[in-house]
C-alpha cells in the first residue's frame, strides 16, 4: 500500500516526475489515471520476478560455449543469437510467465494509479460482480482467462522441454 501511495506522489502533478519531464522540454504529460503511469508502477513492482529467474538462467549458461563460437570463427554478436541467447530461453520464458500470472491478480495498484477507462481484467471481473450483478459474464472473463493461462503454461513446458533437451545435446 505505502508503494502505491508513494507513486501517486512520483506520478501526480507537481511531482518529481512532471518536474523532469517539464524540465527535459517534454512537457507534462498526465501520467497519474493513464497506463503509463500502471504500466510504470507495476513494471517496478514486478521487475524482481522477472530478474530472479532470468539471472538464475544465465548464471548457469557455460561460457566457454562462446569461446569455443568465437574459435570456430563466430563474430560476438553471432555467438550471442546462435549459442547464449537460445539457451536463456527458459529464463525468460519463466519470468514472463510469473510476471503474467502475478499481474493476473493485479486489482489495487491499477484501481490507485489507473483510471476506470483502463482498467486491468480483474477491476472488470469486479465491475461485474460487484456492480453489475452479471455473474455469468464476469464468470465467462475468469473461464477465458483460465483458458489463456493454461494455454501459455502449456506452451512454456513445451519449449522448456525443447530448449532442455538442446542443452542436453550440446552438453553431450
């Protein structure tokens, strides 16, 4: 909550960052009620979740696998598109993953910061309950989204897997 209020203050007007960007010859732009201003607190919020698995990922990659591109000729960035990057594909796809399904849950950051013209699918599901009395809609919205999460588990454990057994044949 304290986090919350705490960008309401950076994102507000007069706050410190109407003041760089009105100093930068940017303007002011309204970031407090806007998806920039939710997109920018969440990304804050949820940077951690999609770091941890990714560092995780890296540090475990070997880095005589680019040395030994480099000595069969491989410029850097070929190395990197070819050996180092193919193999943080199960990092990336894990935090993706967990920053999706944590910002499934999002309700109070976007309510806060956002306005009702953008609102996140759990304000809606909540719109649709608690004001509106549709139950079967707001049922149909939690039935889609399951179906979407599902889908990307799904997806993720079948490059997962795909991307283990590369790293099993280039172990090998």
């Amino acid at each position: 909550m304290v986090r919350n209020f705490a960008w309401l203050v950076i994102l507000g007007s007069n706050g410190p960052l109407d003041s760089i960007t009105g100093w930068l010859g940017l303007g002011r732009p309204a970031f407090l009620g806007s998806a920039t201003g939710v997109m920018i607190a969440m990304a804050q919020i949820l940077l951690p979740f999609m770091v941890l698995p990714l560092y995780a990922t890296l540090r475990g990659i070997d880095t005589s696998l680019l040395a030994a591109a480099a000595s069969l000729g491989a410029r850097p960035s070929i190395a990197f598109f070819r050996v180092y990057l193919p193999l943080s594909i199960p990092g990336v796809m894990a935090g993706s993953l967990l920053v999706f399904v944590l910002s499934l849950g999002f309700y109070l950051t976007p309510a806060i910061i956002g306005s009702p013209q953008n609102s996140l699918l759990s304000q809606l599901m909540v719109i649709q309950i608690d004001r509106l009395l549709a139950w079967g809609h707001a049922g149909a919205l939690a039935f889609i989204l399951m179906i979407i999460t599902v889908a990307l588990i799904t997806l993720a454990a079948l490059v997962g897997s795909q991307s283990t057994a590369l790293k099993h044949t280039a172990d090998s």
